[in-house]
C-alpha cells in the first residue's frame, strides 16, 4: 500500500453557523447587514443557513463586518498545515531569543560577581 501524501477530507465547519454566531453574538440585525452588503434580508438569512458558501461571498461578509472569517477557518485547522501567509509572531519570536541571551550574559555576570564578593 502506498503512503499517502493527502489526507482524507474531514467535515468541514459550518461556515453559515460561524456567520450565525457573530452575527448573534455582535447583536447585529440582518437589515443592517444586507444593506451594507447591497442584497436582501432573506440573502442574508440563506447565508447563515448555509453549511458553505463561495469565498468571495465570505470575503464580502468579513469586509462588511470587519471580521475576519478567514481567521476564524484557520484556525479550526492542525497546526501543522502549512501556509504561504507570513508569520506575524517572527518579530515577537526574534525579541524573545534576544531577551533569553541577554538573560544568559546577565546571570553569567552575576555569577561571576558572586565569586567575586566570595574571595
């Protein structure tokens, strides 16, 4: 048997019920929300009955919400999947190795004073 390189597809998230749940926990009214998105109230409401939906259709919603749905998806994934997006933590992960020398040159510093203070 052959090793595969894919797994097989897993179920997916509802997609209509993550646009549910921040449409409802961000009390906002699908009026509002179709307005901005230039459709119809019942547009709307198909959208959150939706288990999928096109991504430019998501890409209209976070854009009109200013909520990144994309994100969201993401992060229901293994961290282990790879990615073209660019890692916003290497700064954080540059400044924390950094700091972790530093600390290295302190202690050895202290130690060294420490013997000092003991002759």
């Amino acid at each position: 048997m052959k090793n595969k390189k894919y797994k097989a597809a897993t179920n997916a998230p509802n997609v209509g019920q993550l646009l549910k749940n921040h449409i409802h926990k961000h009390r906002l009214r699908r009026g509002v929300l179709a307005g901005l998105l230039g459709r119809s109230y019942s547009t709307v409401y198909n959208y959150q009955e939706s288990p999928s939906m096109q991504t430019h259709i998501l890409w209209e919603l976070s854009t009109a919400l200013t909520h990144n749905f994309f994100m969201d998806l993401a992060a229901q994934l293994p961290a282990d999947f790879t990615t073209n997006a660019p890692d916003v933590t290497l700064p954080f992960q540059e400044r924390i190795a950094a700091l972790e020398e530093e600390a290295k040159l302190m202690n050895a510093k202290m130690e060294t004073l420490v013997a000092v203070m003991k002759k």
